[in-house]
C-alpha cells in the first residue's frame, strides 16, 4: 500500500490495474519491462527516441507533482483524523477532489506513453509509467458526477464509523469503551450488550451508503474495462487475478492447526458460560474482541497452565516499571536501531499523537502511521494505553514509519512496499521477535533469572502458553481474514445482494471459522459495516496473506541472523545482519515486482504457510492430545457459501 495517510487507502495505492487492459496486455507489458531491466543489468543502451526523451522528463516532472499531492493529502486526513469535524471533513473532500482532477489526466497521459512502448528506453521511467496509469483504487468514472458520490459516501461513511457511540444509564460509550467491556468483562449479558450496541448502532447505519458505494464502484470498474471492482483490486494489491485461489490453499494449508484451537477454546468456553455448544459453533461475543478476530484478551480464560508457575505479566511489568506511551515508543525505536534503522525524526516526535486528547475532540483513534511525504514529517496517530498489546502495535506502527524512512530516496511514485501485503508482512515479522521471550527479558520486561530455576516441565508450560497466546492472535485470525475479501467479491460480482448482505457474512463465519452470531440478526443489520475496513473501503486481502508472509520473513531472517533452536524462540534483537537484510528490501520501495523481492529474502515467489506450521508445531502437537476424545470442527453439511 502506498504510505500514507487513509485517505490514500481510498484513493492511491501502489500498483493498481492498468486502465481498460485486458490480462494479455497486462501480461505483455509486464514483458516488455523485463525487457528493459535485463538490457540496463546487461549494459545495452537501448536506443532512446524523442517520444522516449519526453517520457523520461514527463514521468520527473510529474513525480514531483505527486510529491506535493501527497503532502496536501497526508495534512487533511491527519487533521481530520484527529479532529473530527464538518469542515474538516469538506477539507478531506475537497483535496481529495483535487487530486482526481489531478489524476484523470496524468493517466490518459502514462496510457499513451505505454502504447508507444517500443519507443521507450529506460526501465525506471517504464514503470513509474505503469504506475501512474495504475494509480486509483476507485478508479475514474466518465461520469463526473459518480467521481464525486464516491468520495462523499466514503467521508459519510468514515465520519459514522469515528463518531459513533452508544448511550446507557447516561454514560457515553466509545467503540474503545465498549472494546474494553469485551475483552475484560466475563459476564455473558454485559458481553451481549456491548457486542449488539456497537454493531446495531454503526453497521446499521453504515449500510445504505455502502450499498451506493458498491454500485458507484463497479460502475467506475466498467467504465475502465472491469468487470467489477473485485477485479480490479486483485490487479491493484498483487498484480494477478487468481488472490480467491490462493487465499483458499493457504485457508486449507492451515484449517487443521485452527480447527484444533477452535476445539480447544470452545470446550474452554463451554466450562464457563452455559449457552456454548461443546460441539457446534461459538459466539462471537465471548471471544474478547468486537469481530473476534483476535481472542489473545481472553487468554486468563484459555492459557493452558497457571501464568504465576511459568509465564510473566508484561503488562503488569509496563505499570510497575512507570511506562508511558512515550517511554514505550521509545523502547520500540530502541528495537529498530539495534537492527541498524535510523531514530525516529524530530518531527516524529513533536507531531505524532500518541494519546487520545483531553480537549474534547473527537478523534479516530484506529492506530495509524502517516508519511507526510518528506524527509523528515512522519507521523503516528493512536490512543495508547498501557498494555503488553499496544506496546506490540507500537512496533507495528514504527515498523511502517522505519519502512516510509528507507522508501524516502525513491521517487513518490516508488515509496511503497512490492504489494500490500508484503508491507503488512515485513511489519507484522517484527512483533513475531519483539513478543519472544528472548527479546522482553533483554529489554528487562521480563526479570533475567525468571526462568534460570524452572524446571524441564515448567519451561515446556511456559512454551505452550507463549505459543497458545500467539495463536490467539494470528492462527485465530486466519477465517476471519479470508472471510473478509471472499465477502466483498461476492457482493462486488453480485452474488449477493443488500438483502443477504449480514446473513450471508454469518453464513461465512460459520462455515469458514465456526463463530456465529451471538443475538438475531436481520435484513436491517450490517455487521460489517461495524468493522473500520469496511467504510474505510480498505482492502482486506492484504492482512491475510501478510499473517501467513510474516512466518516466511520471520523464518529467513532468523536464518540471517544464525539462530540455531525452534523458530518460536527466534529474537532478531541485535542482530545487524538480519536488519540489513531487511533494510536492502525495503530500499527498493515498489521500484521491482513483489515476486522478485519475495524470492531474493525467502527462495519462494508466493506466500506458502510452511514456515507458520513450522513455528506452531509443538502447539499443535499439544492441542491434538488435550482435544483426544472432544469434538473438533463443526457442522458444514448444507452450510457452504
């Protein structure tokens, strides 16, 4: 995804489809850049004519011109997103009207510079061509008036999604407030409540505008040769069409490993609450977490040994030790250059928010990094607390600051990772060695003799808790993530309609996960619109295939750094090597194919899930002795989507 600010998850990423080609001709200018890359490699001059000469000096100037739309671009969304009003929300709307203004033309004029291939004569200025005709995720209707429904429906949207709240005995609940009562309350009717709240009150209203939006989109898709905008975001995050195939082998690759924690934590769950059936599905409720996505909040439920005989509270520590949010970001800057990463900037510092504000405003406090397009103004925006959680996210969102930095010398059009789901990858490999025992007990999160005197047995329950704990996190995501995207391009090739948009989401829950709703649903519910991606319109796919990426990367650069032991207890902490491995990746920005860069780190050119089998082995060892004897898996017969 190009780095930058939301907005420009709406309207720019990096490498979108070319507009109104076929598959051949994106296949055969895919060919003729690899052309000109071999001739450069090879020292061949090729010969340059004056359309070629005037290319080269188009593509310059007009990656200037982007610099400074992306820097207008990053200030209205940050001061939207941390001020929610109605001007600045018109604000947003209009520099967002600017830049398709802005765009229409610049991509007519890469079209015709790329129609003229043979002339061309440098590999950099053909694909930075490639690029500027490939540069909008929605992209421009003929109509005018459709270009302009489009971004009022997704401001409308946005604004839903930040300012909504609910109002119970008086007091205001934020989606954080109601966030909290899920992962910490254990009574299943304050559970119920908190859960129907945020999605009655959000979804509901989000879906009429979104219904719009998926006419508007697909009409904009057609105008530009797509068959719909499903399509047209498979080009845009991977360059190919096959993305349902792949999520599906990889869903399968690791359906076994989830159907045993599903298992395991449905029994759990079934000791403790009474409206659990130990055989079918479980409710979406009860899994600490507003979309169930994510259940590491209930793990004082699920950990499979005591926490005081093995494992530490990292979030007790964070509190005893005095941390706050600005310590704990510099504990993660801290990570980065012992890997050989630059410090964060001055301006990092001074301008980033690192808590929510205490004048009132209304502000979206979904986590964000933000590149102000410039050497030196990047930016995070996220209402910390003090938590073992968001010191991790903290990580996360330094992890694409530290990328924005290294894409820098590359020009605008370049400062991306290859595809949108490497760039969650690479960040996402960074908490697998910051959330490691190794690493807290090295940055003194976890005392150094804590497990100097415990004996064989209680170091492998220390093992299976951490593992467990991670595949609360990331195994638990998997259904979810592949849920998500399989949804929207079904709804996007009309499949299903408004009328089935929440039954047929649950149907997909139920069938590829084993979570179902937790109250009645109906017609008028949109279940998904209470999810930020949703009216944010921000492509899903990307998570998924980066929670599987993340063990790829994760496992050669533990080979980088000479780690000998299982790939659990891997810490790339310290090590340079590693680092500058990762660092002479993330140079190259978007500037060669995805594929290319994923063989040069890992031997592979797709995303497999080997390495994430590999990690979760001993768990799954585990988890398929405690579920002998207990049903694993759920009813499917007559239930596919």
């Amino acid at each position: 995804m190009t780095p930058r600010v939301p907005w420009l998850a709406i309207m720019l990423v990096g490498l979108l489809a070319e507009l109104a080609l076929s598959k051949d001709s994106h296949e055969k200018l895919k060919d003729i850049e690899k052309r000109l890359d071999r001739n450069k490699i090879a020292g061949i001059k090729q010969k340059c004519s004056t359309l070629g000469l005037d290319a080269n000096e188009w593509a310059r100037k007009t990656d200037e011109e982007l610099g400074e739309i992306l820097k207008n671009t990053a200030a209205s969304d940050w001061n939207y997103e941390t001020n929610v009003t109605d001007e600045n929300a018109r604000k947003v709307e209009k520099v967002a009207a600017d830049l398709e203004r802005w765009i229409i033309p610049v991509m007519k004029t890469a079209e015709y510079y790329l129609n003229h291939s043979k002339e061309l004569c440098d590999a950099t200025t053909f694909r930075m061509l490639r690029w500027f005709r490939q540069m909008t995720v929605v992209p421009p209707a003929k109509n005018e008036e459709t270009r302009l429904r489009i971004t009022q429906l997704l401001t409308e949207m946005r604004k839903i999604y930040a300012t909504s709240n609910v109002t119970r005995d008086e007091t205001v609940y934020k989606l954080s407030d109601l966030s909290d009562i899920l992962a910490k309350s254990r009574d299943n009717d304050e559970l119920l409540w908190a859960w129907g709240a945020w999605h009655n009150t959000t979804g509901r209203q989000v879906k009429k505008p979104y219904e719009e939006l998926v006419s508007k989109m697909n009409e904009a898709a057609k105008d530009n040769g797509y068959t719909d905008i499903g399509l047209y975001w498979k080009y845009a995050d991977y360059d190919r069409s096959d993305i349902e195939s792949e999520m599906e082998k990889l869903y399968k690759q690791t359906l076994p490993l989830y159907e045993q924690l599903h298992a395991y934590v449905r029994r759990k769950l079934a000791d403790r609450y009474k409206n659990v059936d130990r055989t079918g599905f479980i409710p979406a409720h009860l899994l600490g977490n507003m979309w169930a996505q994510d259940w590491e909040m209930i793990d004082d439920i699920l950990l499979p040994y005591p926490i005081s005989s093995s494992n530490y509270n990292v979030t007790q520590a964070l509190i005893s030790q005095g941390f706050t949010p600005e310590r704990m970001f510099r504990l993660a800057e801290q990570f980065f250059v012992s890997l050989g990463f630059e410090r964060m900037t001055s301006d990092f510092w001074k301008k980033s928010m690192f808590v929510r504000p205490t004048d009132n405003r209304t502000v979206d406090c979904q986590p964000f990094a933000f590149d102000f397009a410039s050497q030196t103004d990047f930016r995070i925006k996220m209402c910390t607390t003090i938590t073992s959680q968001d010191l991790l996210t903290i990580h996360l969102k330094m992890g694409y600051i530290e990328s924005f930095m290294q894409y820098r010398h590359q020009p605008f059009i370049f400062r991306s990772a290859a595809n949108a789901a490497f760039q969650e990858a690479i960040v996402s490999t960074v908490s697998m060695s910051v959330s490691s025992d190794a690493h807290l007990t090295s940055v003194g999160l976890i005392p150094s003799d804590h497990f100097s005197e415990l004996t064989q047995k209680l170091l492998y329950e220390k093992d299976i808790n951490f593992l467990m704990k991670s595949a609360l996190r990331r195994v638990a995501f998997l259904p979810f993530g592949y849920a998500m995207d399989k949804w929207r391009f079904k709804v996007f090739r009309g499949e299903i309609t408004p009328a089935d948009y929440t039954s047929s989401w649950w149907n997909m829950r139920e069938y590829y996960g084993g979570i179902t709703a937790p109250i009645p649903r109906s017609s008028d519910d949109f279940d998904l619109g209470a999810k930020y991606h949703i009216p944010a319109n921000v492509p899903y796919s990307r998570y998924f295939f980066s929670f599987v990426g993340q063990f790829q990367f994760h496992a050669a650069l533990c080979k980088e750094a000479g780690h000998k032991g299982p790939l659990y207890t891997c810490d790339i902490y310290r090590s340079t090597k590693a680092g500058n491995k990762l660092r002479s990746l993330l140079s190259l920005g978007s500037s060669r194919p995805s594929e290319e860069v994923l063989h040069t780190l890992t031997g592979q050119r797709r995303f497999k899930a080997d390495s994430m089998l590999e990690y979760f082995k001993p768990l799954y060892e585990w988890l398929k002795k405690e579920n002998d004897g207990h049903k694993v898996g759920w009813k499917r017969e007559g239930h596919r989507p």
